[in-house]
C-alpha cells in the first residue's frame, strides 16, 4: 500500500472535518469511519481508492487501490478540505461580532468542505431543492448506484458519480422512476448536456468574475440564484458567495442574531458587510451552527 504525507495549515481540525462530512447521512459518495474517512477518485479516468487520517500536522492519505498519482491525489484533497486557506482573517471578523465569536473555539478547524467536481456540485443542488436531506441523500444513492462507477474493496462499494453523458442520455421517465419529480429530472438532465457538449465547464467558470460566473450559471434552465452561490462556493471556492434563499441559513440567522425567519435581502446584505470577502465561510458556519455532535444539520 502506498501512502502519501500532506502537512496541514494551522486552524484545521480533521475532527470537525470528518463529523461535517458525516452528519449522521448516508452519502454514498465517501465513507466515514472513526477516524478517517475512505473515498473513491477519478484519477487519469482510473478509480483510485483513498483513505485519509489525521497525523500530526500532516494527513496520511492510504492509496488503497489505483495509481498513486501524489500530485492529483493531494490537489483534490487540497481543494476538498481547503488547506491553502488562512482562516486567522475570517477569526478577527468573527471575533468582532458578539453573538458568532464562540463559533471560534466551538468549532476551530472546520473548513469549507467542498465538492470538487462543478458538475456533481450542480446535481446535488438541484437533487436538494425543496426536500428533506434525508431524502435528497436517497436520491442521489439511487442515481449514483444505477449510473455511477462501483468499485467493491474488502467486501464494501464505493461509488464515482455518474458522468455527464450517461445523465445527458437518460430519459425523464427513467429518473422518474427513482422518485425524482419531471422537473428535477429534465434540470439534471439539461445541466448534464451542457458538461457533455462543453458549452459549460469548471475551467471556464475559472475565468470568469464571480458575478459573471452567476450570470453563466443561472441561464442555464433550472439553476437559479441559491444554486449558482452554492455551486460556486462548494466547486470554485468564490467565498464572496452567499446562498440567498436557504432556509437554515435563515433558521441560524434567526437563532443567533434575532433576524426573521424571512428576512429582507437588505437585512441580509447589511449583515454579511460584516464578513467581506468570506460570506462563504460565515454561511458554512452558521450551517454548522444548526446542529450540536450526533445531529444531523439540515443544510446540504
């Protein structure tokens, strides 16, 4: 078995990492163990199985199966958790404000646990819409399960996303058969053919501004504001993104600094001056703020 060392920044926590990845929900994307967390990546359009462990001040990442490809496997595990972030700047902001200064100890370390791949990113969003998470993690195990790469390793099956062109190929009758609705189904499968037809990727939204980037995004039929902040927050890391729309964000909102559970966009735009720059860690933040150890949070 081969391994691989990455050092980690200061203000990391794995810990706080791993019980967000988890969140008592049944991901079929990565596998959450103890002390670890084991997942399945595409690497030169091979699977490669890895395991990740706190050490020190490195992760240990086990290459399980595939190539050990160092620089791809730790790029990818770079951009999950984050680690080329300083958090110190968005500490001093939270410091700042009273009523979110305890999320500093309460929950150091946590980092913006992203989603990579833009287009598994899109899915997700659009899966989440307007259901439980419960369901909405039901859902996505039964795309994954029937049009994913499964690859079984000591008698458990890990699963890659389904590609853009099995998805853009689908029928909305086949989908609706997994319980998706027929708009959710025909969004999937429009967000599917603009990734197999190129017309959109990751590296294009890259070069684009923030605000171009949303542009592009919400022109695209069934994504609209809170789906574009949030893909562009979880995918490209934009931390200027704020998920205008989001029920939990506005049940923290409401808890912590006495907001309606509706508030006025202004109310909102007022509130998040006060987090210039990292609007994205101050939304993953108050998601987290939702939930105590051993609960679920209901914010995808």
């Amino acid at each position: 078995m081969n391994q691989i060392f990455l050092p980690v920044p200061p203000q990391f926590s794995f810990q706080e990492c791993l019980w967000f990845l988890d969140r008592n929900y049944d991901d079929c994307l990565h596998e959450v163990r103890e002390n670890s967390v084991l997942k399945l990546l595409s690497i030169h359009e091979k699977p490669t199985l890895i395991e990740i462990k706190a050490l020190d001040n490195h992760l240990q990442i086990d290459v399980l199966t595939g190539e050990c490809a160092k620089d791809e496997i730790c790029h990818f595990v770079t951009e999950w958790f984050d680690l080329e972030r300083d958090l110190m700047p968005f500490y001093q902001l939270l410091a700042k404000d009273d009523d979110l200064a305890y999320m500093i100890t309460d929950y150091h370390g946590l980092r913006l646990l992203g989603i990579p791949d833009l287009f598994e990113a899109l899915c997700w969003s659009i899966i989440g819409q307007q259901i439980n998470l419960s369901f909405a993690y039901k859902l996505k195990r039964r795309l994954t399960e029937t049009y994913g790469y499964k690859q079984t390793y000591e008698g458990k099956d890990f699963y890659l996303f389904p590609k853009p062109e099995i998805i853009a190929r689908l029928t909305v009758e086949e989908l609706r058969n997994m319980q998706f609705s027929t708009r959710k189904a025909e969004y999937l499968m429009e967000i599917a053919r603009t990734f197999s037809e190129k017309t959109l990727s990751k590296t294009m939204l890259e070069g684009f501004s923030t605000a171009e980037a949303i542009k592009a995004l919400v022109a695209i039929r069934g994504i609209g504001e809170w789906t574009a902040n949030y893909a562009l927050m979880k995918s490209l890391k934009r931390l200027e993104c704020v998920t205008y729309g989001d029920v939990g964000l506005y049940n923290a909102l409401n808890a912590l600094k006495g907001l309606p559970k509706k508030p006025l966009r202004a109310d909102l735009e007022t509130f998040f001056k006060g987090f210039e720059k990292w609007e994205a860690y101050t939304v993953f933040y108050l998601w987290r703020s939702l939930a105590v150890k051993n609960k679920a949070i209901q914010s995808i």
